[in-house]
C-alpha cells in the first residue's frame, strides 16, 4: 500500500481509502436490503491490506453505513482515520451542527472524528447557513473540545468555488468527485493542495462507468494498464495533488482488486499519462457542447429530469457507455436514487430552453435521446 501526507495535517493516508455509500446488498425475492456482515468483512480485508480511513455520512443508506463503521471499527480501535458527513439539509439552527457531531459519535461509537465535512452547500449557501445556525463557530469549538480533528469540506460546485473555500482559510481537508471522466476540478485541486489542504478524492471508477468504458476507447488510450479499474486508479492517484481516493467496495475480492491495482509503486508514464489527458479532454469538451450539466434548465412543470437524460445521452454517445445509459434511463422513474420523470412526460412547453445559458433545444433533444436511450424503442414504435 503507498501512503502520501494529507495536506498540512500531519496525517499519512494509504493513497485507497474506504468509501461507504454504496453498501453490499443480499437480494431475494426482488427484495433488497443492506448486508452490514459483507460490509464489516470488506471493510476488514481492506485494513488487513493496509487501508487506513474509512468515509461515511449521517445519511448513507439511512444511517446503517455509519452503523457498519462502528461495528467494523470495534477490533481496530485507534487504527483507522474516520471521515464523516453532517447531514446539512437536518441544519436550521443554531445548535444543530453540535446536535447531529454529538449523535454521529454516538453511532459511531467513536470520541473523536477525524474529518468532519461540511456537506453539500455552496459558497453562498454556506454562508447563509452559517448566519442562521452559526455552524463555523460550532466546528471550531468542537475541534478545540476534541470532538473533531480536522475541520473538512465535501465539495461539489463549480470548480470556481473551491478557491473561494480554500482562501477561507478554514478547512484542512476538501473531499470532492474526481475521475477519468470528470477531471473539472484539476486546477482548483491543484490550488487548494498548495495552499496545504489535504486533498481526498471520491469515485475514482465513476461509480462504475470507467470500468465498462468500450475497447475503442481504451484503444485509443493506449494505455500500458490492464484493465479499465487499474487506469481508472491509477489515472486518479496519478495526480500528485491528491493524497487519497475513497472507493466504495463491495466485497472483499473487490478490495482486494482495488488494493493490488494501487500498490503498483511505479507511476503512469508520463508520455501515457498525456495521452490520455488529452484524449479524455476531447471527449470532455465534446460532452460540454452537448451538455455542462448546470441544472439552470430545472425545475420543469412536468419534473423532467434534464440534466440527468442529458448526461446519460452522453455516456452513451460521447463515452459508449451504450448499456450503462440504457440501463438507467430505464429506471429513472423507480430508482430511490434518482428524481423525476423522464422525457416521455415532457409536453414541450418551452419553459426550460429561455433558462438554458446554452440555448440547448431542451424539448427537441429530449425527444431524440429518448429514442436512443430506450432499448425497446425501435421494437414497439
Ligand atoms: S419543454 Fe419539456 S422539459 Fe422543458 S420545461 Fe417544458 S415540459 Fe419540462
Ligand atoms: S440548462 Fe442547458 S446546459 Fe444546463 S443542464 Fe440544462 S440543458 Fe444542460
């Protein structure tokens, strides 16, 4: 396993850390539920193997990811660095923030969380919240009490946003998507790594999608890995920026592959590390003027869910993710996961083109993924 410092925190991470939002499941009868033991196994083959943070949150799978921590965590006591997630949207007032540390310890069965992230805000967002509920104040007297090690940040907005964050001067760690098929954030990791933030990435395989990524395009990738989860890991840790990326891993053959993938000490060429950052970014630029997913588009009277059609047209033209798009475009509207209709129920009132910065023909092209993305279309129309 390699280890890097995490920013200025004195803190060494194996450069694989354990992600708990996608928990295993045991299916039967079309029933599914979370499997805490498989969990708690996976979790233990990952310390064994020399992983040593773990991530949660409030909200994971309904609390039971922040339950298997603690469970998982009981025969490694003071072993591995815990990441946790406040449930921002449950913060209205003041005493909140203190309210939900004080009953994630509790679950946790823990005295004390290492990094403790502000969730799911804005810039703007998270300073209003922080007039009403003073949540700043509260991270800062809960890290003096020893409650909370490092104050830390979950980002997910513009890129443009992590400087304004960073230049708070208040955060230790930033945690953020980072992967093969979204590198947005480049610069801003780049920004905030030098000013000593530890930079801890989240879903290096895209939740998935880099693993399927087509034989065309690893062709043209021409990469010397082999096989798509070892490019998708490695092009992440390639990046020097980054101290660790947590992935969420299933089983314990998963772990395994992932831990044997990230062990190679030998860093990707950097020949080949160009090449595939320059092909990557054409297909990127490509997927933009189709689409930047800014959400300006929403709400739709009739809850179409453009921006995400959108992005699974793009996987499936721009990256051929042709059966992951299909897969999900055909259950959008039963997913737990996922809001909204999809494009059949738009009645081309016009309302989302005048909102589109890209005056993208939002109805128009609706109409057309819907064609592409139903695999049943041709055969019943
Ligand atoms: S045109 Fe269609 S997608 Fe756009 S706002 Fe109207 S109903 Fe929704
Ligand atoms: S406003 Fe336009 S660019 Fe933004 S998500 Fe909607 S369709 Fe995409």
């Amino acid at each position: 396993m390699l280890f890097r410092s995490l920013g200025r925190t004195g803190v060494k991470l194996s450069v694989l850390g354990f992600g708990t939002k996608y928990l295993p499941e045991n299916v039967e009868n079309d029933k599914r539920w979370v499997s805490i033991d498989n969990a708690i196994k996976a979790m233990h083959r990952s310390f064994e193997l020399g992983i040593n943070h773990v991530d949660t949150a409030y909200t994971y799978n309904n609390g039971l990811s922040e339950t298997a921590t603690s469970q998982a965590l009981k025969s490694w006591p003071g072993k591995i660095h815990i990441g946790a997630k406040i449930p921002t949207h449950l913060i209205k007032k003041r005493g909140d923030y203190r309210r939900y540390l004080e009953e994630q310890l509790t679950r946790l069965k823990v005295a004390c969380i290492d990094f403790y992230y502000f969730d799911n805000v804005n810039y703007q967002s998270f300073l209003s919240i922080d007039k009403r509920a003073n949540w700043v104040r509260e991270a800062e007297k809960a890290k003096d009490e020893g409650l909370i090690k490092h104050i830390s940040l979950s980002f997910n907005s513009p890129a443009e946003e992590m400087k304004l964050f960073t230049d708070m001067r208040l955060f230790s760690v930033i945690s953020c998507g980072y992967n093969l098929l979204n590198f947005d954030y480049n610069i801003a990791i780049e920004y905030a790594a030098k000013k000593g933030i530890g930079i801890i990435t989240t879903e290096p395989l895209a939740g998935g999608k880099i693993v399927q990524l087509p034989a065309k395009i690893r062709t043209e990738l021409n990469s010397s890995t082999r096989n798509n989860t070892e490019l998708g890991l490695r092009f992440v840790i390639a990046n020097p920026s980054i101290t660790a990326t947590l992935s969420s891993m299933k089983t314990v053959e998963m772990v395994e592959e992932n831990i044997f993938y990230v062990s190679d000490s030998t860093p990707l060429a950097a020949e080949e590390l160009k090449n595939i950052n320059l092909y990557m970014s054409k297909l990127h630029d490509i997927a933009k003027k189709i689409c930047t997913n800014c959400g300006d588009c929403l709400p739709c009277p009739q809850e179409v869910n453009i921006p995400y059609i959108f992005q699974l047209y793009i996987y499936y033209q721009v990256y051929g993710l042709k059966d992951y798009a299909q897969k999900k475009y055909s259950s959008l509207e039963t997913d737990p996961l996922v809001s909204g209709k999809n494009a059949l129920s738009c009645f081309h009132c016009g309302l989302c083109i005048q909102k589109c910065p890209h005056q993208v023909e939002i109805a128009d092209q609706l109409k057309e993924f819907h064609k592409t993305l139903s695999p049943y279309y041709r055969a019943s129309n």
